[in-house]
C-alpha cells in the first residue's frame, strides 16, 4: 500500500510500504477514504524529530470502511463505515471506564511513562503505524472506533477523529460561565473550531491570531478578532474590551511552536540535528517550549478564571509564574481529548444544517501523494492552507 512515511526534519514521502494484516483478535482493518494532517503532525515535522524512525508512518485523523476484524471487535463488522480517533482505547479498564480514554490502561505505553498509545505519533506514543495511509490497522478495535452512517461526506464525519473532540474538550475545560468570555489563542484547525463551538453555545469569543487568512475565517462568522500584530501589548488589549478584567477563560491552542522566545527556539533548532541519543532527553527532560502562548494567557484571563491548554508542549521543566498564578486565582486544565466521551454530543451538531461549517470547513483536499506539499504549506500557513484533507 501507499502510505506517508517521516523520513527526516521537514521532509516526509509517500511509499510502497506494506499491507498491515490482523496480528490480535481485537484488531481491526479500514480501508481509508479520507485522513487529514495535524497541527499535532507538525511536531514531528519539526520538534519531535527525534522519538521519530525513518520510515514511520504518519497521521492519527482517519476515517474509511471495515475491511476484516479480528475475533474480538464486539459488534464491529465488514462494511461499516468508522471513524477512528487518535488514541487507543480498550473502553473496560479503569481510565476508560472514567472515560479517561487518553489514559487507558491496556495501552498506556509504560516504559516512556506515557499515557494512551497513538496513532502515527511517534516513539513517546507506542510507534504505532498511522492512518495516512491506504489501509490502517486499529487495535484495540473493538472499542477504538465511532460507527457513522453512509450518506453524507467524509469532511461531515472526519473531524470526530481529533478536531472536533478536542475543540469541544478544550472549550469544556475552560469553565466559561453563563454569559461569559473566552479568547482563543491561535486560529488553526482546533482554535477555530473551539472559537465556532464556543460561540454557537452564546458565548462571547474574541479570536487571536496573525495570519490574514485565519483571522477572516472566524470573521466571516461574526466573531470577534485581534490580529496580534496590530497591537502592541494583547493582555492590555483585550482587558480594553472587557472593562479592564479580561476574558473569564482563556484556551491556548498554540502550544509548544509559539513565537516569542529566542532561546527555547534555538534550543529546539538544537535538538532537531542532535543525535537522538543526545536529542531525547533534552527534549523530554528540558523546558524547551516556546512559552508565549501560555504566558498570554495567564496574563489575559481575568482574576479567577480558567485557562485551558489544547495546544501540546513538551518540556518537563518549562518555567511558569507560580505567583501570578496563585496571586490571581487561576484554575488550570489541559489534556489530550477524550474522544469517545464527547461525541454523543457532538453528533447531533452534524446535520445536514452543519451549524459549524464541519462541510466547508477543509481548505485543501489533496491525493495522498501530495502529501509532502501539503505538509511543506500547512508548516509555512502559505496558500490560506488551515486544514487539510488527504484521500488515498
């Protein structure tokens, strides 16, 4: 089969790899119709190069049709038509059954002391092969899928796979009370579509981010945006907007590739030619994020609110400012989504109304064999690329 495979720092391909076939009675195959590529993606494009093997294969926001199961994947059957989220999930143990399913047990991935196991995301995360590919196998499968009926599109349905669970946790996460306020920093795909969620639900959202293109798109929908670089101080701003308190919430959606910090840029420039001997516990051990973005957002939401983390970071010992923190009350959650919690309620916002642009929602659909270009202009946001949809 054809699939993208990781073959250094910024460079990706599409191979002649082979077939994965059924190796445990809960394992399931798809054939895949549409997989898209991740901000999450990026990180192993550039940062996270070094739990990377040439030749993995990449990709965790899959959907397609059941081509063979295993003996033990429950009510799944050839034919049906899945979506496959991002992480491994038995669904039984005890973090599936506190749907803590980005904790399972049966795949945490004990020896890099890491939660659930993923698709396509490198070594921290089980080096399980991923779905940009023609064919995907799914541990675990008898749990790790979400049935969708035949009918409408795939881009009514991909997006259960990653950004829209983990838009809609992130706007959870940020407790934003009856009436209140919420700034999302950074407007790729999971920042616009926490902005939509958030502001279908009547909250006010004000939008932040540089890119022409990004900021028109939440425009267009009547949200309210600041490009970052037509003012001076964005805490200062937004406190102007907000009777001089600041947002209630705050969800950081930028996370580890910030702009804004010299040094921990250099040091992951650094980290990226290292050996990765060298590379990976200074990655993993080191406070190497670029921390622009979460400090916004301490520095933005208002005394006693939330602040929601989305965005990935990596460091262990990244810096933060205990005493602004505690000074101004500030509760804090973060998290990679839990996707099967949240989508019997996100399911019946996928009608044919399509109240959050989930149809049109895509800027690029692209062969699969255009991959290494749609990574190449999703990683430089040139050609208004926001999200992209492959189809093998």
């Amino acid at each position: 089969m054809r699939a993208v495979t990781w073959q250094g720092k910024r460079k990706v391909s599409v191979d002649e790899v082979p077939d994965p076939t059924i190796e445990q009675p809960t394992d399931a195959i798809i054939k895949v119709t549409s997989t898209n590529i991740c901000g999450s993606d990026l990180h192993l494009y550039e940062v996270l190069g070094a739990f990377m093997t040439p030749g993995d294969i990449l990709g965790h926001e899959p959907m397609g049709v059941v081509e063979e199961v295993g003996s033990e994947t429950g009510d799944l059957k050839v034919g049906d038509r899945v979506v496959i989220p991002f992480q491994i999930s038995c669904g039984s143990c005890y973090m599936c059954d506190s749907s803590l399913y980005t904790q399972c047990e049966t795949t945490q991935v004990r020896d890099q002391g890491m939660g659930a196991a993923l698709f396509g995301f490198s070594s921290l995360y089980g080096a399980v092969p991923g779905g940009q590919a023609e064919y995907l196998r799914v541990p675990q499968a008898q749990f790790t899928h979400i049935k969708v009926p035949e009918g409408p599109s795939d881009s009514r349905f991909v997006y259960l796979s990653d950004v829209l669970p983990t838009a809609w946790q992130g706007v959870e996460y940020a407790s934003v009370p009856d009436g209140g306020s919420l700034t999302v920093l950074g407007l790729g795909p999971i920042g616009d579509m926490a902005a939509r969620i958030a502001h279908a639900r009547g909250i006010r959202v004000i939008g932040v981010d540089r890119v022409p293109e990004r900021l028109e798109r939440l425009r267009a929908r009547g949200i309210e945006v600041i490009d970052l670089d037509a003012v001076d101080d964005i805490g200062e701003e937004i406190r102007i907007r907000t009777d001089g308190r600041g947002t209630d919430s705050v969800l950081d959606a930028v996370g580890m590739e910030a702009h804004g910090s010299p040094v921990a840029t250099v040091l992951q420039q650094v980290t990226s030619v290292l050996p990765d001997a060298l590379a990976q516990p200074l990655l993993q051990n080191a406070g190497v994020d670029r921390l622009s973005a979460v400090l916004s957002a301490i520095d933005i939401v208002r005394r006693g609110g939330t602040v929601a983390l989305t965005g990935v970071y990596g460091g262990t010992a990244d810096p933060l400012p205990l005493l602004t923190m505690f000074d101004k009350q500030i509760q804090l959650r973060m998290g990679q989504a839990n996707v099967k919690k949240w989508v019997p309620d996100i399911l019946p916002l996928l009608g044919d109304d399509d109240p959050l642009g989930v149809d049109s929602f895509a800027t690029h659909e692209l062969p699969l064999e255009q991959a290494p270009h749609a990574y190449d202009i999703f990683q430089k946001k040139q050609d208004g690329a926001v999200k992209i949809i492959l189809k093998p």
